[in-house]
C-alpha cells in the first residue's frame, strides 16, 4: 500500500499527517505600507479621497487639515487623523509634490 493511501478517510492529509491547507509559507509578507513611509501616506490620502474626505496643508507644510462629510462616521474621521499624525512629514510632502498637479 502506498503512503498516500495509508488513511484514505483522511480528506486530504497526507501520510505525515499535514494537509496542503496547513502548509504556511516561511516568509514573512510585510504590506508595503509599512516598508514604505511615502507609500503609506499616498494609501492614506487615497482611501481618503475615496471616502469623500478632503486633507490638505498650509504653504510652509505646518499644519493638515480635514474636511469630512457628516456622513464619514466618527470612527473612520478618528482614524484618518491618527494616521496622518503617523504619517504627518510623509503626508504633507505627498501633498506639497502634489499641489501643482491638482
């Protein structure tokens, strides 16, 4: 009898007793907005900009401001503003490449 053939209730499992669905892959996946910062901001004021919310900067880059829509539930507004203060020099040099282009 072969080894795969060992446990033919088994559903799958091989003879070592690991499915295919248990296999993990040994690397590690990091999103790429975390292995980079300029990324991170252009996802941010992307998803934003989906949601209807407005983020902008004054001309010398020291103050974001948000402009949500009452329909933005408080939460997601909550969100936004902690990430663009993570974010807050990789945002606001996205936004100041940007300007010309809007």
């Amino acid at each position: 009898m072969s080894p795969i053939n060992v446990n033919p209730g088994a559903g799958g499992v091989r003879a070592h007793g690991i499915s295919q669905i248990d296999a993990v892959p040994t690397t590690r996946n990091q999103p790429a907005a975390q292995s980079n910062p300029a990324h991170s901001a252009t996802v941010i004021l992307d998803e934003a900009t989906a949601l209807g919310i407005r983020i902008g900067a004054n001309a010398d880059g020291s103050e974001l401001a948000i402009l949500a829509p009452m329909r933005v539930p408080r939460e997601t507004r909550r969100w936004f503003e902690t990430r663009l203060e993570e974010h807050r020099a990789e945002v606001i040099e996205v936004i100041q490449k940007n300007a010309g282009r809007l």
